[in-house]
C-alpha cells in the first residue's frame, strides 16, 4: 500500500487578466487584483493498493476551491467605447460561493492485473475517470447587464465544463 497527500494553499494577483487583444486603453485598469488563476486550496490524494489474485487498484483523487472569474459591467460607464474595462465596483473578476457543488472535484480509478505468458506479459486494465460524474465548470457568463442596465439571467452561471465520466478499458503487452 503506497498513499500519499498533498495540499497547497496560494495566492495569485494580478494586474492584467485577458489576452493581448484586451489592451485596456485606461492604464487605471492595471492595477493589482485578485487573478482568476487563483485556486486558494488544492488537495490531492493518491495511492496504490495490491489485492489479492494479483489485482491492483490505483487512484487520485483532487478537489480544489472555486477560482474567480472574469466579469465585465455590460455598460460603457467610462464613455471610452471600450466595454472590457467595465467592471462592477472595479473589480475583473468574481468569486463565486465556495461551496463544495462549486468546487472542482474528480476521483480517477485504475483496476489492473498482469498475466505471464512466458516471455510475454500482459496487463489488463480498466480506467475511469471522474468515477462520480461530478460537473466541473470551466468558464462562466460574465456579462452583468444589457446596455440598458438590466441584470442578464446567465450572469455566473456556467458557459463550459470538462471531464465528465469517462472509461476504458486495455491490454499492455511486453516481451
């Protein structure tokens, strides 16, 4: 049995958050912020166990805190012609509730077995990935409001997601 934990506590801030195609022409927008690279905790686990009949099972398993993201006015209120430097109160980014539903979360299991066949040997393997099909949000709506001012319903609900269960199965071979 072979187990091992890791956690990581950080911060990241920034005073530019986006591509080089949002050149912010108000140089008040660089100014140092909360980044929307910043995952405050991450816990990873994984481990190794050997089973009888020669079977092992592997896994890791990672849950990191909800990172902000990127959120924009909806409205010109600097009169600039510029909406990407719009932000409510200032601020580029937003984070949402760090609740464990908003968290990202999967666990990876691996069941494996090697066979000898004398000089060749075998190993079966069964994977799957995101064994409890948590959803895992990768970009949010950021748009707060219409050019009028009234509040969009997406606002901070989830626009892409990634890793959904997954399995598979296969051989290994060697001589």
């Amino acid at each position: 049995v072979r187990l091992s934990a890791s956690y990581t506590l950080s911060w990241a801030e920034s005073d530019f958050d986006g591509s080089p195609s949002q050149n912010y022409p108000d140089t008040r927008s660089y100014r140092l912020q909360r980044s929307n690279g910043d995952e405050r905790h991450r816990l990873v686990l994984s481990g190794i166990v050997a089973l009888p009949y020669g079977f092992q099972v592997s896994g890791l398993a990672i849950f990191a805190s909800p990172r902000p993201f990127d959120v924009i006015d909806g409205r010109d209120l600097n009169d600039n012609n510029f909406f990407s430097d719009d932000w409510p109160g200032g601020e580029r980014n937003q984070l949402r509730e760090s609740t464990f539903r908003n968290w990202y979360k999967i666990v990876d299991l691996r069941i494996s077995k090697i066979i000898q066949f004398e000089p060749i040997k075998a190993e079966l393997i069964f994977e799957a990935f995101n064994v409890f099909n948590w959803f895992n949000a990768t970009s949010f709506f950021g748009r707060k409001l219409d050019g009028a001012g009234n509040p969009l319903a997406n606002f901070g609900r989830p626009s892409g997601a990634i890793a959904p269960r997954q399995m598979q199965v296969g051989v290994k071979v060697s001589y």
